[in-house]
C-alpha cells in the first residue's frame, strides 16, 4: 500500500478528479470573464472583439461607476470600523466573564449562521419608517427629529446597510480574537497582573501585539468580502435611492444581467477581481507582525 501512495501516477490520480472540478470552476472561468471583457457581447448573438473600449467606456462615459467605487470602498472602511475594534473589545471583555460567557460568545455568533438575505429582510423591519425598531426607539427617547426613511434617503442608505452586515458578522471575528487571545500563554497575563497592571494596560500591551495575526487575518477578510458585496444592498436597497448604495459587484449585476451587456459586465468583474487582489496585497504588506517567541 506505501508503494502504490509513492506512486507518481498513483498520486495523480487521486488528485485528477478534484484537479478538474478546480480547473472548471476558477481558472477557465476567470480567463473567459477576461475574454469576454474584450467584447461585446449580450449571449443571443457571437461575441464582438472590441478591444479595451469596455475600460474605456467605464471610465469616460459611465456615470454611476466612479460612484460604485466610491461606494464600495466606503462600504468597506465602514465595515472594518464598525466590526474590528468593537469585535477586539468585546472579545477581550467576555473572556474575562466567569459566568454566562458561552451563552454571550453564542448569542453574538448566532446572526453569521443566517443568510444575508435573511438577514436583510430583518434589518428591512427594523429600518421601516412607521413600524420599524430604529425610528420607534427615536419616538421613544423623544429624537422625533432624527426619525427618517433609512433605506430611501440618499444620505443612510448606505450606511444603514453597513450596519446590517456589521450586526451580522460582528460575532465571527470576535470568536477569531477570542480564539488568538486564549492562545497566549497564561504566564504573561499572570505576571503583568502581579505587576499591577491594568486591564486596559494589558490589553494594549499584551494582548494587541500578540493577536495582530488574528486582527490581519480579520482585516483582510473584511476587505475582500466588501469589495465584493452584493446580497445584503440588493435586498435591502437594490442600490438606490438614485444609485447612493450602489457598489461595483450590484453596478455589474445590473449590467450584465439587467442590461445583457455581458462584455461590459465582465469588464467590471475584472477591475472588481484587481481591486480585491491589489487591496488585499497592500494589506499584507501593510500590516506588519514580528515574531514573538515565548
């Protein structure tokens, strides 16, 4: 039997089966999205080889794509706010909580076991301008003024969405750093506190420095999913009103599917493919962590 596993032919093999569900489902793909990026094309007829005109078209002549990409990135700056500072603290406070610390850990992990799509039709109740929760609590503390229709108004749009997606995978990267905080050996937190260290101190001088793997690994998962965020702003706003929540990944659906501008809509997958590959690369070199030895 550990001959026939040594075996080069053997080998491939095993792999073979797995090798071409992978060459069929990303890298053919990926080079025909390019191709068809070329083109233009809306499936009906043969693709027409045009060149870069598709790029040049976005650039220069599409006006809601400059918006998309300002939208999208924003909707990821939002996203890293309102989730990695809140999700570390958290993460830090609940691991010092003798009592009910699994029922909280649960609790704040149960909304990334939902869809997004049920997710926003939640946050869609929430945010209602009559009955929702959000501009109740308002009527409530005597805020009349702030009430608002979140997800039809041009200035919370976008943001209201941010807080939905936030909500929801809020408690994934705090299990992530409840995860790396609990990978510090005991010793270092026992004598820091002998020192008479604060737990502020701690956490900023402790604890920090040593999940920083934890909080890059968060961080470039943060910025891939929200470059290509789709599910949660198509059922919640649909990129409206006026295109003010319309992000690169909804401005391609619609192109593509909407429109049946297949080629324009590849062009823009293509640019949204370089985006997340240059971003997550500016990351990782970004965010530096040195060695710790124990």
């Amino acid at each position: 039997m550990d001959k026939m596993l040594r075996n080069p032919y053997t080998i491939a093999l095993f792999i073979a089966p797995a090798f071409l569900l992978f060459l069929f489902v990303i890298p053919i793909p990926i080079f025909q999205t390019f191709y068809y990026s070329l083109t233009e094309w809306n499936v009906i007829s043969e693709p027409q080889w045009i060149g870069l005109e598709n790029f040049q078209q976005l650039f220069t002549r599409d006006p809601y794509f400059i918006k998309a990409i300002s939208n999208t990135f924003i909707f990821a700056l939002g996203s890293f706010i309102l989730q990695i500072p809140f999700a570390f603290l958290v993460a830090n406070i609940l691991l010092n909580v003798r009592r009910f610390a699994g029922v909280f850990r649960s609790v704040f992990f149960f909304p990334c076991l939902l869809s997004a799509t049920a997710v926003s039709l939640l946050w869609r109740f929430i945010y209602h301008p009559n009955m929702g929760l959000v501009n109740s609590a308002l009527v409530f503390l005597s805020l009349e003024d702030f009430t608002t229709s979140w997800l039809s108004n041009q200035n919370t749009a976008l943001f209201a969405v941010i807080v939905s997606v936030a909500w929801q995978w809020f408690g994934y990267h705090m299990v992530i750093f409840m995860t790396g905080t609990s990978s510090i050996p005991n010793e270092l937190f026992e004598s820091v506190k002998l020192e008479g260290a604060s737990w502020g101190q701690t956490v900023r001088y402790i604890t920090y420095p040593l999940t920083k793997p934890f909080i890059k690994i968060s961080t470039v998962l943060i910025t891939a999913s929200s470059i290509k965020a789709f599910d949660s702003i198509y059922v919640l706003t649909g990129g409206g009103p006026n295109n003010a929540s319309t992000v690169l990944a909804l401005q391609m659906y619609n192109r593509a599917f909407k429109q049946m501008k297949y080629g324009y809509g590849s062009a823009i997958s293509v640019l949204l493919m370089i985006s997340a590959i240059v971003l997550v690369y500016i990351l990782e070199k970004a965010i530096k962590i040195e060695e710790v030895v124990y």
